[in-house]
C-alpha cells in the first residue's frame, strides 16, 4: 500500500551561531562527492554528522550499497557545535525517570547509556582514531532542581542498578574537590572527546569500506511503496532505497517533529588554552542539578570548556547580544565555582538541541511508512544517543530485534 508523500521533510533551521572550538582545528576535513551515482541502493542515511557517521560504521562491510546524503557537507551541522562531554547520565535523573516510565525500563535506559559510553570509547581505540578522546569521570553537583536528598536517592538507585554512584557529602566533596555544594554523585561511565574529529576519523573509517558520501544535497520528498522508498533530492535526482534512515539531528523529520519533544538554546565558550584550573578537572566532567544549569570540563591542552544557561526558545541562540550577556554569566559561574578568574574566552558559540520530557531520545520506524527510520531528541547526551540509534536502527535493517528498541520507540 502505497503511502502518504511527505512534501516537507526536515525542519530547516540554523544549527550554530558564531564560531565553536572544533572548527579551528586540525584533521577534521572530510572528501565528499558532489553528485549521486548510484540512483539504487540498500540503505540512504540523511544526515553526515556524527550519528550519520555511527550509523554508516554500524552497516559497513554488510554487503550492502550504502549512500549518504546531506545538505551542508560531513560534520558542519550540530556536530560542531556538541561540547562532547560524552556522558552515560541521562537528564532525567534515574530516580525521577523510574516514576514516569517505571522501574524495570528506567534502568535499562541507564544501562544502555553506559553500555553505549564503554563501546564508543573502545571503538576510537580500535579503529585508531585520533579525536583527543580521554577517558573521564563525572560529578554531578547539588542545585535548585535536585538537592542533597535527592542526590542520595538516585546514588541508592543508580547502586542498585549496577551503575557506578559515589555519594558525596559537603564536608568530603569540599575536601577533595574544593567546592561548596550540599552533595554530589561521582561516577566513572563518561568520556570526552573533539567531536569534529571523532566524525572526521569515521567518515575515513566508512569510506575505506565503501560507504558513498555526498554533500549538498537535500532530501525534498519520501515515499514508501511495498518494501522500498522513492526518494526525490534537491537536484531532481531519485534514489530508490529499500531502507532510508534520517539522522538529521535537530533538524527533525517534519512528518513526526511535534511528537513529545520541544527546542531550547545553549550556549558555550572555550578559554584560551593552559587556563588556571584545579588538578581534579584534568580527569573529570561536570554539570549540576539545575535551571539553568552549568556544565564544563577541560581539554589536553589546558583549555576550561563551559555551557549551559539554556533558554525554553529554539531562536534565542541567534541573539548576538545574548551570546555575549550568557558568555559573562557561564564566566561568573564557573568563576564562583572553582574560585578561578576565568579570562576572556577564545571561542564563543551558541546552537539549539532538542529535548524531550523523560530525557530520551526518540529512535527507530517512522509510524505510517516502510523502512524508514528517523533519530530525534537527543538532548545532552546526543552522541551516546548517537550510538544506541546506531545500534538499534543497524539491528532492524539487519533483520534482528534489539531488545531495547521499545525503550526509544516513537511515542
């Protein structure tokens, strides 16, 4: 049965504003066709950021003729603009998601975030790719959203469901890490990395294997008939696929964009590299229980990497003078914080995301169509969400069933 055009197929928007760290550095050029040759294949993925890039990596060497597409150009959207702080925790604290979707899919959430940090971090050593990517711990920090009770709460839980929690008290988190919160959770699952050269590296990696890559293009119209899609581009070109799978980032599939998800704005800044900064930094990421809340982490090079101050507007990064006025209030944060003058930043930027209210993402089958696939909602943890959509979509083009799929489902 034939299904349903879709005339609008992503939400066009503004992905960044002015100039993130990633793009000033090394090795993150990326060779991409300009045209399609083949007009017949096995799987187009939509999007070549970093879950296009884990997506193509999940199906390589399957024997299978895979073409990618994307209307900017490999890892100029989003991905410039994630500060990769590479996290298993999800936005929702583990306790709370237990009281929306129960105790059983909540956990399993949590451990398949973990999982997902443990595979990214031994799929950079494996494939050798050089993205600066270290190994960190996270402590996560007492605020105005959760406190010092609730903090212990999800440490209980967090134990419970096998996942590393250290609860710290005030007098110990002021000891070892000289700051002045009620509580805090350390945990061990979490990583960072230069997201731009993470995507670079397996762009190379899937290439290597075959994998066709085409830049300015766009995707204008999908239509599923029996078991393979038409697909129309930007230059009147049609690719027949059998399977298609958008991994578009915040530039949701239009068909299904109003389905349990809202946009906000961040923003972020980089300090010139060997800022001041306190010995413990070097080995940890660090966000707090908060709203606004306050994120950041330090680069091998010195650099101190802070955002947050988000706003409930999908525009509001766009504001030249709000780039400057959230800029002074991450610097006075994080200055209170560590009791550190943070110098003037090298690097400033801004970009929407996508949020949803449980704190997960939303992958797999677009309702209405055959064997179309779509990613959306990553919120902060967009590429450890990136590898379990890999994961997941991999497993149902493949013809298996990954026993998490229902967790993410469109709902």
């Amino acid at each position: 049965m034939e299904t349903p055009q879709l005339e609008e197929i992503t939400r066009k928007r503004k992905l960044r504003a002015n100039r993130p760290l990633w793009s000033n550095t090394p090795h993150i050029k990326v060779t991409a066709q300009s045209r399609i040759c083949a007009d017949n294949v096995d799987v187009l993925i939509v999007g070549a950021g970093i879950g296009g890039a884990l997506m193509a990596l999940a199906l390589a060497k399957r024997n299978m003729k895979i073409l990618v597409v994307d209307r900017r150009g490999p890892g100029k959207g989003s991905t410039l603009a994630s500060t990769a702080m590479i996290q298993h925790e999800i936005d929702v604290p583990l306790h709370r998601l237990t009281t929306m979707i129960g105790q059983d899919k909540a956990r399993r959430a949590w451990q398949r975030s973990a999982k997902a940090v443990e595979t990214l971090i031994t799929l950079v050593d494996t494939l050798g790719i050089d993205c600066r990517l270290e190994r960190k711990k996270s402590l996560y920090l007492s605020g105005n959203d959760y406190g010092a009770r609730a903090l212990r709460l999800e440490a209980d839980a967090r134990q419970t469901a096998g996942i590393s929690a250290r609860f710290l008290k005030s007098a110990c988190l002021r000891d070892e890490f000289g700051l002045n919160r009620t509580a805090a959770i350390e945990s061990d699952v979490s990583a960072a990395a230069n997201p731009a050269q993470l995507t670079a590296g397996l762009w190379h990696k899937v290439q290597d294997d075959g994998v066709s890559l085409v830049a300015d293009t766009e995707i204008t119209d999908v239509r599923s008939v029996g078991e393979w899609n038409a697909v129309a581009t930007s230059k009147g070109e049609i690719i027949q696929a059998r399977h298609v799978v958008f991994c578009t980032g915040y530039e949701f599939l239009d068909a299904v964009a109003d389905q349990g998800h809202r946009m906000v704005s961040t923003w972020a800044l980089a300090t010139k590299p060997h800022h001041p900064r306190p010995d413990w930094l070097k080995n940890h990421v660090v966000w707090e229980a908060s709203d606004p809340y306050l994120y950041f982490r330090s680069t091998m090079d010195g650099r101190l990497i802070v955002g947050g101050e988000d706003e409930e507007s999908d525009t509001a990064f766009a504001d030249p003078s709000k780039l400057k006025s959230k800029s002074k209030t991450l610097r006075a944060k994080l200055s209170a914080l560590l009791d550190v003058e943070i110098g003037e930043p090298d690097y400033l930027w801004a970009a929407p995301f996508g949020t949803t209210a449980d704190g997960l993402p939303i992958i797999g089958a677009v309702p209405g169509f055959n064997n179309v696939y779509a990613v959306m909602g990553y919120g902060g943890n967009g590429i450890t969400y990136s590898q379990i959509a890999a994961e997941i979509v991999s497993s149902a083009i493949l013809g298996h069933r990954d026993p998490d799929s229902e967790l993410f489902a469109f709902r």
